[in-house]
C-alpha cells in the first residue's frame, strides 16, 4: 500500500538500456531482434512491480498530443496483450499434449479402440479432455455406434449431422429421439411411446424452454435429422446395421422411407411412436432391407393404425426370409394378417403383439406342427382387446400334445381379461378352461405369464375403448395374478387346433396365402 501511495523514487523510473544478446548470454545466438524483445517484455514481469508499468504506461500516453493516439495506443496495448495471452495458451496446450503423450501409456490404435467402446457423450467428454484425447476420438472408428437417446429433448440435427459425418462408412448404430425414461427397455411390457406433453412430468423442462429463441438452435429433432444418412451417395449408411428411432414426433413416411432407402445392410430396426403408417414403413423395408433380422415398431396411437394389408405382408415375408424377431404393439391387426407373418417367416423366434386391437388368437390354430410358427420361443400376447380365452385354452392344449417344443415364454396377461368364445363383452378373469397347471407340470421350462384383474374391477368395455383411442398413451395397469387351481384339458377329439377351419378373421388358406373370403380392408387388394 505504501508502495501505491508513495511512488519510488526517480532514479528506479530510469530509462533502461535497450535489450541486446550480449546482456543474456544463455540466449542462442540465431534468437531475432523480435526474439530477444520478447524476452526482454516478458523479464518485466519478474522485474518490474506492477505501479512502474503503469506510470510508464501513463507517461508514454501523456506524451501523445491528441486523444486519437492515445486511443491508438491503448488498443495496441490491448491486442499485444490478447495476442501475448493466445501464445501463453497455445504452448500450454502444447506442453500439456507432451506431457499427456509421454504420461499415456496406450498408443494411439488402443486408444481408440477404448474410445470406440465408449457411449457418445462419454466420447465427447475424452474429446474435451485434451488435444491428444481429441484427436484419437476424431477418428471415424470412435463414431461407429452413435447413442443420442436422452429423456428430454436436447440434440439437434446439427449434432446428429456432426456425428454421422465423423462415422463416415464406418457407422454401424444409430438410435436417435425421446426415451420415457431408464425402466423402460427393450423387450419389456412396458410402452416406450412418449409425448411432448410427459416432458414435464419426467424431467419439469416445459416443451417451450426448449424452442429455438434468439439465435439459439433449438434441441429438437425433425424430418431432415436422417438426411445425413443419405449423403453422398448414401455413404454413411451402406454399412449401417442397427437403426433405433424414439418419439421423434417431426418424422414423416417420406423422410423414413428415405433413410430405409440407403441402409441396405440393416439387420436390426426400432421404430417408436413416430408419425408414420405401418403399411408404408413395411413396404420400405421390404424393398430395401433385405437382410433385416428384428424389426420392433410400437404405433403412437394405440389402435388406430389399420393401414397394413396382406399384399404388404406376403411382399415382406418374401424379401425379408431372415426375419427372426418381429414386434408389432399397438396396431389394428386382423388375425389372417398376423397369421401371414408368423406362419411365414421361417425363422421367426420372438413374436410380440402387445395392444394390438384385432387379435383374437385364430391365427395360432396348427402352427406348432407346421413349418411355420414352429421354432417360436417367445410369444407376447399381452393386452390384445379381443384375445379370446377360448383360443388361449386350445394353443395351450396344443403346446400339451408336443407342438411348439421351443416355446420358453408366453404372456397372456390383460388389463380387463379375455373375451368369452360367443361375446367379447363379456370377459374372463380366473378361466377354468385354461389348461395352465398341466403345462406346468408337462413343460415345467415355460414362463407362462397370465396376469388378469380381480372380477369385479372390471371397467365399461365402451368408455375404456373412448380412452384408448383419445390417448396418446396407453398406460400399464398394475395388475395381480389370478390362475385356476382346476383346469378342463380338451381331447384332441374336441379341440379343433389341428384343422384350418375358418374362424373369426381368419380369412385365407395356409398354402400360398390365398385370400378366399372377402374383407372391407382388403377390397382394393381382391379387385387387383
């Protein structure tokens, strides 16, 4: 303080000599006029307090005769200070990417193969770390499986772009949108659709926090978020084997049928809660996707979708025979037209239906015998409105005389029981018919899973079908278990599971899916 008050005296402001290599011998000799300045600006920090700088500061200003060079002389104060700091900086990078180099023991090749094996925002953390951290994880290796799945809405196409650039021939994943959250996964009964309007029950980030304003992009994604896939010539997506689509609600048919267009090599393909008709998706896959092996599409509006027709499905079981996992939740589906897939597929291992609005069980009659339908080992079933008790009972007697001998996993469950054989009106929630304590004894390794209300909590058919249609999102019920201790097993004799009797919907012939009875969905197709 007394330094600041009291400036020193004037023999320590004296003018210093100019800096030359003679007065620092360890400076090499090839050092330039600017080098040796350099040094010498840079000996003033340790030299010189830092009142001394601003007095000379002062006096160089007070020199000047108008104010327009004073103000010439504080801006380059200003830019040869900047550009001294950017240096400062630049080095320090420097050193510190030598220093990590020499300190990281794995060579580059391992590191990116550590890098590869990280998930996308892990990657763009490493790539944050360090120079030499940034530039393993620039190689297009490290971008082969991309995860841009979040909770709430916060990747945009210009980051889904990035990634994909950097992928190059080198992607093989992609999943993109809106997941409900981390209990919903692959697999499990639980629906995977998600709105805007869950956004702020699951995250409290409302849907407008998250519009473009003012210059900033906006997080969400659109149509054009696949477009990179088919950029020069489709490049990025020749090699592309998995394709995962969440609730991204901007998509239409014409942007999906696009990239479908240029993933030929795609194996594995999940579409949930998008905008598009099933009928459509269905035919670009099997116009494109050759080689598919599972294909998971859940509609955004349960039980609205009845665009799919048999041509669509007979034109996907031709082009697409390496098909082994097939879900289909939440679409108007007619039994003939479920029969049509299962029966031809002949790889089919995992069959799921959940919500499907149409199914009444007709289309398992005599699949476990046949070549189609034979190698099933899991069969979801759940929460299909008109799924009757009586075709249960008889697939069931079925699995009793030896048919579907891989089967390991069958759920039956709904929300507000089966339907009865004569009127679906009234339902079954504790079904003696159904032979469930002899399967368990017979096929000790099935996991049948029959979860149905209590009698009594059942809800008006109508007002629960008004529900369904005018919401977004049918929701799982908590439900308890109800299973007969007694069960009626049918003869063979009684049980006609074994003929191809028409039934309900059912409405063609096993042998080249011959339609031979006509259906108000299925004009268009009988005229041709």
């Amino acid at each position: 303080m007394d330094t600041l008050l009291h400036p020193p005296p004037t023999s320590s402001m004296a003018k210093r000599p100019c800096p030359s290599s003679s007065q620092n011998p360890r400076l090499p000799s090839h050092f330039s006029q600017m080098d040796h300045l350099l040094n010498f600006l840079l000996s003033l920090a340790d030299s010189s307090p830092p009142i001394s700088l601003d007095l000379s500061f002062d006096r160089l200003l007070e020199s000047s005769p108008s104010d327009a060079e004073q103000s010439i002389l504080i801006d380059r104060a200003h830019k040869l200070g900047s550009l001294l700091l950017g240096a400062a900086n630049r080095s320090a990078r420097k050193r510190a990417s030598l220093h990590n180099s020499i300190a990281w023991v794995l060579p580059p090749d391992l590191t990116i193969k550590v890098f590869s094996m990280l998930d996308s925002q892990s990657l763009c953390y490493a790539a944050a770390t360090c120079s030499m951290f940034n530039k393993c994880a620039m190689d297009p290796l490290c971008y082969a499986n991309i995860d841009l799945t979040t909770v709430v809405p916060k990747v945009n196409n210009a980051v889904v772009s990035t990634m994909i650039q950097r992928a190059g021939k080198s992607l093989q994943s992609l999943k993109l949108g809106i997941v409900p959250g981390p209990t919903a996964s692959r697999g499990s009964c639980q629906p995977l659709v998600y709105t805007i309007r869950n956004s702020v029950d699951v995250s409290s980030i409302s849907w407008n926090d998250k519009k473009t304003r003012q210059g900033k992009e906006s997080s969400i994604l659109t149509r054009s978020c696949l477009y990179p896939l088919t950029g020069d010539n489709g490049a990025a997506g020749t090699l592309l084997r998995r394709l995962h689509l969440y609730n991204i609600e901007r998509m239409d048919n014409a942007s999906l049928c696009v990239a479908l267009a240029a993933c030929p090599s795609l194996l594995d393909l999940e579409i949930v809660g998008l905008h598009v008709e099933l009928r459509q998706t269905l035919m670009s896959v099997s116009s494109n996707c050759h080689l598919i092996e599972r294909l998971f599409f859940e509609s955004s509006k349960t039980g609205r979708d009845d665009s799919l027709k048999s041509p669509t499905c007979v034109d996907l079981v031709n082009n697409c025979p390496n098909l082994s996992s097939l879900s289909l939740r939440g679409f108007k589906l007619h039994d003939y037209k479920v029969r049509i897939l299962v029966k031809g597929f002949r790889k089919l291992k995992y069959a799921d239906f959940s919500t499907s609005y149409s199914i009444t069980g007709t289309f398992l009659r005599n699949l476990g015998s046949g070549s189609g339908g034979n190698l099933l080992e899991v069969l979801v079933l759940r929460d299909c409105m008109h799924l009757k008790e009586m075709e249960v009972a008889r697939f069931l007697t079925a699995v009793l005389a030896g048919d579907f001998k891989f089967l390991r996993h069958l759920d039956i469950s709904n929300r507000e029981g089966l339907a009865s054989e004569g009127d679906w009106y009234q339902r079954s929630y504790n079904s003696s018919i159904i032979p469930l304590k002899e399967v368990f004894e017979v096929r000790p390794n099935i996991c049948v899973l029959a979860e149905f209300p209590s009698e009594g909590s059942f809800i008006d058919i109508d007002h629960m079908i008004d529900s369904d249609i005018n919401s977004d999102v049918s929701l799982p019920s908590q439900l308890s278990i109800h299973t007969s201790d007694g069960s009626l097993l049918m003869s063979s004799s009684e049980s006609s599971y074994n003929s191809d009797q028409g039934s309900g919907n059912e409405e063609y012939q096993d042998s080249g899916f011959v339609i031979f009875e006509e259906s108000s969905d299925e004009v268009d197709f009988l005229v041709v």
